[in-house]
C-alpha cells in the first residue's frame, strides 16, 4: 500500500490523487463551509421588506454592525511603500534602484486596486473565520494586425 505522496501519485496518477486530495479536504471542512455561508446569511440579513416595521417585534442586525465597526478598526488603507537600502552607502546605482521600486510598489497598489482582495479577505476574516486572499490574474489580449 502506498505511504507517501509521490508513491500515491504513481498508483493513482497526479490528477487523480489531487481530486482524492480535493474531496477529502471538502469533506473535513464540510460543516466548517455550512457554518460560514450561516454566519453570512445572518450578516446580509436578506429579509423581506415587509418584516422590517411589522408590529411590536423589529430586529436590528448587530452582526453587521459589530462586523462594519471592526473592518474600519483593523484595515483603514493601503500602507505607502518604503523601500529602503540594506546598506546606507553612497553608491548611487543601488539609491536609484530603491527610488525605482519604491515607486512602482506605490505605482501597483493605486492603479491595480490592491485593496480590494485585503478588503475582501478581512470580512472572510471577520464572518466565517478565514481570511484568505485570492487574487486571479485575467490577462487582457490584444490583437495586432499586420498589413
């Protein structure tokens, strides 16, 4: 029987064992993911519009407040890049090079909405209890054409 990964890969081939890997991971985390999608139903509090003013009986959703009140509290925005020579020498390349990069991390973080996965990643945080940030690449193509 085999033990370790690579000995189970050759077994049951590579996709098979991560699709192995993938449903027993799922499975573990099972009532954990129904735990979560509970907690934000609670948060978006999705009840009709009639419920709201219905007699002596009304809610107020503290889950979200609570939840509003503490993303301001840890992430208010994006830090400013420093970037900062390890040694403090005087050689004029490496001073260039730190100016370079220090303005293209600034550069990256206003154009490409950086916050935005941060933002999201800390109400995962905040609601279910994992705040994780995803980040998905869509590359953009352009089609040239030659005469």
């Amino acid at each position: 029987m085999a033990e370790t990964r690579k000995e189970m890969e050759v077994v049951q081939g590579t996709a098979q064992y991560w699709q192995m890997e993938l449903e027993s991971a799922d499975q573990t985390e099972k009532d954990w993911r129904e735990r979560g999608r509970a907690v934000v139903a609670r948060y978006r509090d999705e009840r009709s519009a009639d419920s709201f003013g219905a007699g002596l009986y009304k809610q107020f959703n503290i889950l979200w407040s609570n939840t509003e009140t503490m993303k301001g509290a840890l992430f208010a925005r994006m830090p400013k890049a420093d970037v900062r020579r390890r040694y403090n020498d005087n050689n004029p390349i490496t001073r260039q090079v730190a100016i370079v990069l220090e303005r293209a991390l600034q550069y990256g973080n206003e154009v490409y909405s950086a916050d935005k996965p941060i933002k999201a990643a800390l109400e995962d945080y905040l609601l279910p209890g994992r705040g994780v940030i995803w980040v998905v690449y869509e590359p953009i193509f352009v089609k040239k054409l030659y005469k």
